[in-house]
C-alpha cells in the first residue's frame, strides 16, 4: 500500500493539479490572518469551509490523474479497493498538512485575540477534519459519477457545496427543503458551534450532532464505495 501512495503522490505532483488549490488554501489563510488579534472560533470557522472547498478540488484531481488504461492496468496489479483506498489515504495525507498549516498557523503567529483554550483547539480539530471529509466525499462523487466527464462537474460540486453551507438559511425560507437536503454534507452541524464570541456551549445537541456527522460521513464512504465498484465493472 505504500507504494501506491508513493505512486499516487509523484503522480499528482508530476501533474501540477495541486498547485492552484493548495496556492488558493494558503493565500486565503495569509489573508485572514494579515492582522492581529482576530477572533479565535469564527477564524477557525473560516478556514474549516476553506478546507472544505479545496479537498473538493484536490479530491477531483487526485482521483482523475490516470487515463484509463493506466487506471485499468492498476486494477489488475492492486485490485480496485486497494487502488480506492489508495486514493483516499493520500487525500489525507494532504488533509493532515493543511490542517497542521491552518490551525497551528495562527497560534505561531500569535495572531487570535486571547490565549486559545484546549477545548478551542479540539472544536477546531474537529471541524476542520470533517468539513475536508465532506470535500472528499463531494469531490469523489463527482469523480465517480458520469459528471465526471462533464465540463460542468466543478461549478455542480462548487453548487454542492454552497448549498450545504447555506442550508439553515435555505430551511428557514424554505421549510419542505428540509428533507431534500439532508442529502447533502451537514456541514452547518459542525461549524454552528464556532462563535464569534469565542465561547464553547457543548450541550447534548452538540453531541447529537457529532452523531449524524459521523453516521453520515460512514454512509457516505459505503455510498462512494458501491457507486465506484459500479462504474468500474
């Protein structure tokens, strides 16, 4: 398996796809924190849907790298979940270094307004490990559906996402959008609980919440799973 990832790694950086996302990921951190003494939970807020956006994106590329008869000669020597699994553990290999950049990034820095708690670091940890799971979950289905093919897939995922991250909005609108919704990542369950007054209410709701994140990013991966197996028979 190491091997692969290796593989897969020189592969995607051979193919310079990591470059504009990555470079968008670090300039939209500089940005937010080109000033001192910002607040600690709605920063981390931010830089959660960033990850969310750019895992999309590097999700798409590494999952499309290879043609396909290079992709079918892996099969043959790996077997297709290896080679799925292969993908995804190198999407979180970058999800360690851009996670490691945006949450320790500002505390070197000493950019946030007051000194960031144990639990504040948790709640950060937190969201921005999910919200980059829900990026790879968007950016695999888009790669292994027929939008894939489409000219169209990014502005679809790009649409995917912004309408997770608006959803209470839409709902509070829209009431029978509910249970349409829930289809996509519940991305608004995770950084509702990063104020901007930097204080931490963990209440039962919150683990509820933690819940469904969880049971929905399982589902999803299962989902992913048997929708790939389907495409490549």
């Amino acid at each position: 398996m190491s091997g692969l990832i290796r593989y897969q790694f020189i592969s995607y950086i051979r193919s310079l796809k990591m470059i504009p996302p990555l470079t968008i990921f670090g300039a939209w951190v500089f940005i937010l924190y080109a000033y001192k003494n910002v607040p600690i939970l709605s920063s981390y807020a931010v830089t959660s849907i960033a990850i969310y956006l750019t895992m999309t994106w590097v999700t798409m590329g590494v999952l499309l790298i290879e043609q396909e008869s290079e992709k079918h000669i892996l099969f043959v020597q790996i077997g297709k979940l290896r080679y799925l699994w292969g993908k995804w553990i190198l999407c979180l290999l970058v999800v360690f270094i851009l996670m490691l950049f945006a949450i320790g990034y500002p505390i070197l820095m000493n950019n946030f307004k007051g000194p960031i708690t144990l639990i504040q670091i948790g709640l950060s940890i937190y969201s921005h490990f999910f919200l980059a799971l829900f990026g790879i979950l968007v950016g695999s289905f888009f790669a292994f559906t027929p939008f894939a093919s489409s000219k169209y897939s990014w502005l679809l995922a790009v649409l995917v996402i912004v309408v997770s991250i608006s959803y209470e909005g839409l709902v509070e609108k829209v009431e029978v959008l509910k249970w349409g919704l829930i289809l996509f990542p519940p991305v608004t369950q995770v950084i509702k609980y990063l104020s901007s007054d930097d204080v931490v209410h963990i209440t039962t709701d919150f683990w509820m919440h933690v819940l469904w994140v969880l049971v929905y990013t399982v589902i999803g991966f299962i989902v992913l799973v048997k929708i790939f197996f389907k495409k490549e028979r």
